[in-house]
C-alpha cells in the first residue's frame, strides 16, 4: 500500500491535473516573477545555493588531484539533472510567498512535512540515477576516444580535446549524449516536482502531467530547455560561481512556470501549520539553553 501510495498518490483513481497551452511570453513572466522571487528572498536562496559553487571547485580540485579531468565537464553539466531536484526548496519559498506567509529560510525544509515526501524522494533518487548514468556514459565516450591513459596535465588535456579528430568526435558525441539526457530530465521533470509540492498526486501522476505538459507546448517547452541550458552554462563563469544566481532564478522561475502550465486544484490539500516557537527574551538567557532539563524535572 505504501508503494502504491508513493506512486499513484490518494485515492483509487488519481486525479490527472489539467494542462494548459502557453507562450513564450509566459516563460519571460516566469523568469520575471522569478527574479522577484529571488529579490524579495535574496539570502535565502543564495543560502540554499551557495553549495552549487563549493561542489563545483572542490570537484575541481579532486579531477586534478585524482586523474578524473575528463569527468570535469560531464560532472558541472550533470547539475542541471538534478537542479530540479534540489531546488525543492525554492519552490516552497514561493509558494509560501504566492500565498501572502512570510518566507524564511527554514521553511525550505518544509517538503519534508509534505505529505507527498515519499514519491519525491522516490523521483529524486530516479535523476539521481539518471546523473550517474550519464556519468557512466560520458567516461566510456571519452574512453572510446582517448582510451585509458589519462592526460599528463590541464593543458594537454584541453589540447587534445579541442585540436584533435578524437577530440573533435569526443565533443560532438558527448555533446549529442548529454542533449539526451538533459531532454529526458526536462520532459520528467519540468512539473513534476513542483506539482508533488502543490498535490498528494504520486510520483508517476507527476511525471506524465510533465510529459503531458511537454507533448502539450513542444516548441514552448523547448525553448524553456534552451533559456535553462543558456543561463547554467553563464551561471558556470567563472568557476561556477555565477550558480549562486543563476540557481535560485530558476528554481523560483519553475515554480512560477509550474503555474502557468498546470491548472490551480479546485480543492487545495491543506498543509499541517507548523507550531510557532514561544517568544523568546533576552533576560531568559542563558536558562532557556536548559529547558529541556526543567521540563524532565515535571
């Protein structure tokens, strides 16, 4: 029944959401209620973000270190494969402030309160598998081209990548590949996880509605595919430090595409509010460090 429940969501029947038809005018809204998003939550998302740029220069230093240069390119492409993933809590900031509540970093940690967390993770550890297959793809790409003599160092490697026939094969077919995956993502993904925020619908009642959505706007969808790939290959100069933009712009620009693509719930499921904290006051301190001992003495 929990299996069931992760993938089919409530009821016997799931409900399919209805699809709307939409423009490229809609994407430049989604970007611009985005950008508003990030503006009125700067730290939040920065906060939530910054790990994209740490990951990115400590994987670099690793290639350098442990001979896996030819993964460097494969590993920061590989982050749009999980970007829809882990800007889960993006979404949630703006759904919180679409609805008026004051939005604070610990809130994007309120998917873990959703009802539908289990199809989420389920959908989430699928792009994760996705990710590493893509990984396994492009170290057997480079492989067929190159073979398993590893470059004697940076420049030799950018020399035979980009002044080689191997190299030239290397970049058109790694390139063509990684096309496939990240369209794979897009069309499973573009709704799927925003729309496991908004509804208890079950990860495979997230992932058509995504395909429906794509099948539904093929050349909109596309050009979204190309808007995502434009800005993350910006966001990656230098040093993928422009992520830390970049990544939160999105993330708040999908939950609002997510919105223009999917038509709102007449019955809106009704989250469990969050307790709020007693206040605090400064003459408390430091005994309020050791209520947990007085409530033990009750």
């Amino acid at each position: 029944m929990a299996h069931s429940h992760v993938l089919a969501g409530t009821g016997i029947r799931p409900s399919h959401p209805i699809i709307r038809k939409i423009s490229p005018a809609d994407l430049v809204d989604a970007l611009r209620k985005g950008y508003a998003d990030l503006a009125a939550m700067p730290s939040h998302a920065v906060f939530l973000c910054l790990i994209y740029p740490v990951v990115g220069l400590i994987v670099w230093r690793i290639a350098i270190g442990y001979d896996v240069l030819p993964l460097l390119f494969p590993l920061a492409a590989g982050f749009a494969l999980i970007g829809p993933f882990a800007a889960l809590g993006l979404y949630e900031l703006s759904r919180r402030r679409e609805q008026g509540l004051e939005p604070y970093w610990s809130h994007a940690f309120d998917v873990f309160r959703s009802p539908s967390f289990g199809a989420i993770a389920a959908l989430g550890l699928l792009l994760v598998v996705i990710f590493f297959v893509w990984l396994a793809v492009a170290q057997a790409i480079y492989g067929s081209a190159f073979g398993d003599a590893p470059a004697a160092s940076v420049p030799d490697f950018f020399r035979q990548v980009l002044t080689t026939p191997a190299g030239w094969t290397l970049i058109l077919v790694g390139n063509g590949v990684g096309f496939l995956f990240a369209v794979l993502v897009l069309v499973i993904s573009v709704v799927s996880f925003p729309l496991l925020l908004d509804r208890d619908v079950g990860a495979a009642v997230a992932v058509l509605t995504s395909i429906r959505a794509v099948l539904a706007n093929p050349l909109t969808m596309a050009l979204w595919g190309l808007i995502v790939a434009a800005l993350l290959v910006l966001g990656s100069l230098p040093f993928l430090i422009g992520l830390t933009f970049v990544m939160p712009l999105l993330g708040h620009a999908t939950w609002h595409l997510y919105r223009k693509v999917v038509e709102p719930d007449s019955n809106p499921r009704k989250w469990r509010p969050r307790p709020e904290a007693p206040p605090r006051y400064a003459a408390d301190f430091p005994a309020v460090l050791f209520d947990w001992l007085r409530k033990g003495w009750r």
